[in-house]
C-alpha cells in the first residue's frame, strides 16, 4: 500500500512520528517520508536516529498555521498523517487561543492543503478526550475531528478521503502517568499520588496505535472514525506494577480530568460496527453512503458504550508489570 508512495506526517518528531516511520521503513518501501514540524533541534535528532534512511525521510520546519507553507509540503504528496496538536490539557486550558490556533485552525488548513493537493488518503489522531469533553483541549479536538469527517463532503466522490483515529494516552507516552510516576521513583519517592482511585484508563502501546493508523490508511473510504479493542487498567494497580512496595495517596482530581476514558458513547452505537481487533464509527450526514461499510463488521448493539471503567477486560498488577517491560520504548 505504502510502497512507492509518499507520506507527510504532520507533528512527525514526536513519539508516534518516531514508531511510524520505524514501522513503515521496515515493512514498506516509500518513495519518501515527509517529517513536518516546528522544532528543528527535534529534526536533527531524528534525522540521527534515521541517518541511514536519509534518502527517503525529509524535514520541513513549518506550522500547521502556517497554510501556505502545507501547501508547499504536500506537493505531490500520497498519504497525511495529522499528528500535530497541542495535547497538555493545562497548557490549554491557560492558553486557549493557541489551542485553537493549533487544533482547530491548523486543522482546517490540513484539509485545505490536502484537498488543493488532490492527496488520497488523511488520517487524522484524535483522542479520548473529544468525547463527551469537559476541557478546552477536548473541545478543539472534537471540532478537529467534524472538520476532518465533514471535509469529505468537499473532496467529491473521487477525491481526499479523511478518517480518524481515535485513543486514549499511549502508554509512555510524554505528559502521560506512566514517566510521571517514574520520575518520581527514579527520585526516591515511596508514595506516588493517584487522583482517585477509582481511576481507569485504556491501555494502548505505541506499536499498536501505529497499526490502526496503518489500518486506516488501508481500508478508509471516507468519514469513519477507527477504535482499538484495547484492554483497561486501574491507575492504582499501575502503580503498583511500577513500585510493589509503594504507598498511595488519593490527591483529587485535577481539572479537566476524567474518571474513565470513554472511546464510544451510546449516542453512538446506532453508528458503530465492531470488528474482530477495532470499532469503526460511521459517519451521520446525507452525503455519506452506507454501501461504503467496510465489510467484516457488525452492528454493535442499541446502547453499547465502550468505556474504560467498564471494558470487559482489565490488566491485572502482573500483567501491566509484563507490559511496561515490553510495551515501552523511549525516546
């Protein structure tokens, strides 16, 4: 699919641009991998990780507000993965114009940028968060993703297609709980503090967002948004993985903080078809057919929410111990 193609990845320095192009180097072979983003020490990096694929992998500085600068970055380009965003829900709390600037109007200009190019396939990252959000992170998120389902009204029968793909924190992720609770180990501490502890969260590796995105890239026509079947854990047990013999202290939580991560809400279930490793969300709107289901699929039932607080399967304390070893890689 990917072969003799050429794949732009907006955001691409972070920890998911890093698997993706690991991922497609070693099962593809693409004409070229467009690394786009702002911080050009974060490039250089990079470029030192991949130095023996310099023949394929391009570095453009640039800003997904920058519109004309897209437009210049997707000549002749396949495939879009829209991996940019401002992700710390304080920081966009506090900053919330640039949260839009980023998420809401460099959204936009992605889909202006790829519709102008005539690019075949977007796949936009999207996040738990955008469901039922009660932050301004979430909220430019769930914009992010009607933008990009609705943009395929615009492309016509023939032209872009845009899908999403929707999940929570991947596990190791930077700003997620699993590296704040190992500073605070690497440091001495014995008593690391959980919000509540009734808190769960999904459990997704890196590996395995990567693979939906591929997924989507794949089988998309048009509007859908893709969700693992990942399993759930308690953030107590986490820390119970990370340090045995450590104490909790329940701390509160923290503004724009969810108890559970939801993926699927029952609103929409009536849309939703499950597949043997994914959910597919379908897309509500008159120009969207329905012979476009992809096939293998079916309907879950009227109702059907996929939370993680009540997923049908959890990690038990030895099981997340196995998967921190073997789930995680730094960058």
């Amino acid at each position: 699919m990917l072969n003799n193609k050429t794949i732009l990845v907006t955001g691409g320095t972070g920890s998911f641009g890093h698997h993706f192009v690991e991922y497609v180097l070693a099962n593809y072979k693409p004409r070229k991998i467009i690394i786009y983003s702002r911080d050009e020490f974060k490039q250089f990096n990079m470029s030192n990780r991949f130095k023996e694929h310099k023949d394929v992998l391009r570095y453009f500085i640039g800003d997904v507000r920058d519109q004309e600068r897209l437009r210049m970055a997707m000549k002749d380009v396949d495939y879009v993965v829209h991996a940019a965003a401002l992700k710390q829900v304080p920081a966009c709390e506090y900053n919330p114009n640039e949260a839009i600037k980023t998420n809401v109007n460099g959204a936009m200009n992605v889909i202006n940028a790829a519709l102008e190019a005539g690019v075949e396939k977007v796949v936009a990252l999207s996040t738990d968060k955008a469901v039922n959000p009660i932050n301004l992170y979430g909220g430019t998120k769930l914009v992010s993703d009607k933008l990009f389902t609705a943009a395929n009204a615009y492309s016509g029968g023939k032209g872009t297609r845009f899908s999403v793909v929707r999940y929570g924190n991947v596990a190791g992720s930077r700003g997620s709980v699993i590296p704040f609770f190992q500073g605070l180990i690497d440091r001495g501490e014995t008593e690391l503090p959980i919000t509540d502890f009734e808190m769960t969260r999904f459990w997704i590796s890196l590996d395995q967002g990567v693979e939906l995105v591929i997924k989507a890239l794949s089988e998309s026509r048009g509007g859908e948004t893709f969700i693992s079947k990942i399993p759930s854990f308690k953030i107590t047990d986490l820390a119970k993985a990370m340090k045995e013999d450590c104490t909790l202290k329940e701390v509160g939580i923290r503004e724009g903080e969810k108890l559970h991560e939801i993926m699927i809400t029952a609103e929409d279930s009536m849309r939703t078809y499950e597949y043997d490793k994914h959910y597919i969300i379908y897309p509500h709107y008159d120009w969207w057919d329905s012979e476009d289901i992809i096939p293998g699929g079916k309907p879950v039932e009227r109702g059907f929410y996929y939370s993680s607080g009540s997923n049908k399967r959890f990690l038990s304390v030895e099981e997340l111990r196995e998967k921190l070893k073997t789930d995680l890689d730094r960058y």
